[in-house]
C-alpha cells in the first residue's frame, strides 16, 4: 500500500474542504497562524504554506477581509468574514452538506444494485 | 455575490471527494460512463473529462485495474477496485470519517470561545 498515494487524496480531500471551514471560522476574526491552530485542534491539520495562499484568494474573491493589527509585538494580518463571504457561506454549507450525504450514502450503499440500474 | 466564485470552490470540494466515492463505488465492475450516471444520480455531478483522467490516475497508482470489453456493440473500458485499492478504501474512508466529523464541529460552533482558546 503506497502511502504517498493516500496522502495525495487525503491533501486533495482536505484542500476544497479547508476553504469552507476557514470562511466559517472566519466568521469571527483571526489572524492566520491563530487559525492554523484551531483548524489543528478541530483536526484538519493544514499547513501554513497551504492555507495562506487560500486566504489570499478568497479575500480577492471577495469573501473575506483583512486588517493589519501593528499594535503588538509584531505586525498581524487578522482576516474576517466579508459582507459577501456572509451570503456565500450557507451556500457553501448547503453544498457541503450535499456532498455529504452523496459519500455517506455511496459509502454505506450495497453496489451492485446501483450497477445494475444504470445500465450495462 | 459570485457565483463563478462559489462554483471554483465547489468544484475543488468535489474533486476529493469524487476520487474516494469512485474507489467505493468500483468495489462492483463498472464502465466510467456508468460511473458518472451512478455519480450523478447519488449527486455528486462529474464531466466525463474530469472523471475519466482521474480513473487513469487512480490506476497509474494502482488503486484500480482496468479491462476492455469488445464484446458489445463498442469496446469498453471497465474499471475495479484493486486488491492494493481493497487495503486503500477503508483507510480514505477513515480519513473521510474524520475531516467530516470535523467539518460538522466547525459548522456547528460557538466561534467566541474556540478563538480565545487559540490566544491572539
């Protein structure tokens, strides 16, 4: 069993699944590394390579903000839901949630009836 | 809002998602256009050109074996499950378990305390 292969799938499972939960997350405001951490703790371990070119995107997209904090030790982009992020996100959950139910039940469903209504 | 935007990132959710429910459906024989319409019909909507290169991937990885069929009225190419993708399956489905019990964490959560959790 060749393990890089799994971890390739696992990276591209994670990598559409990362930006829904940034953007929910970021319903309350954070800087990136803050956000690296909660996505660890809740268990989808990303690396900071990876999710702040995402966040840079989708503040282009439009569906997030972002403000400099200088006040502290060092400078802090914090990161923040956009008025347009806040109508896209429960269609993002809805889609999510779709896609969910679609693998939970391909995953528990007995295949061979399914193959054959489809057709030969 | 954008809906180009919304479709980029459904489709990048999708496209994980789609290998894991392909290597659990080929469990049972299937020719990639039968793997669409069952794809489809449990609603997870795939182009043919985004499945079938990704079917060759999973076989170059050698999740999957594949064998023509000349006996119909056109060849087909059919698609199962290898014994390697057999070892394979229940751990992606192990590792699908857990980003969605993740995801679902996120979407349902109280956001104030976990950012206070995670320091500033």
């Amino acid at each position: 069993m060749s393990t890089p292969t799994l971890d390739k799938i696992g990276a591209e499972l994670r990598r559409g699944i990362v930006q829904v939960a940034a953007l929910s997350l970021l319903r309350e405001r954070m800087h990136g590394y803050q956000l690296v951490k909660v996505l660890a703790d809740a268990g989808i371990e990303t690396e900071e390579g990876t999710l702040y070119p995402l966040l840079r995107r989708l503040e282009t997209q439009g569906l997030l903000t972002s403000q400099w904090d200088t006040g502290g030790a060092r400078p802090r982009k914090y990161y923040l839901l956009s008025e347009e992020g806040k109508t896209a996100l429960p269609v993002l959950e809805s889609i999510w949630r779709g896609i969910n139910r679609s693998v939970n039940s391909i995953l528990a469903t007995d295949l061979a009836s399914l193959a054959s209504e489809a057709g030969q």
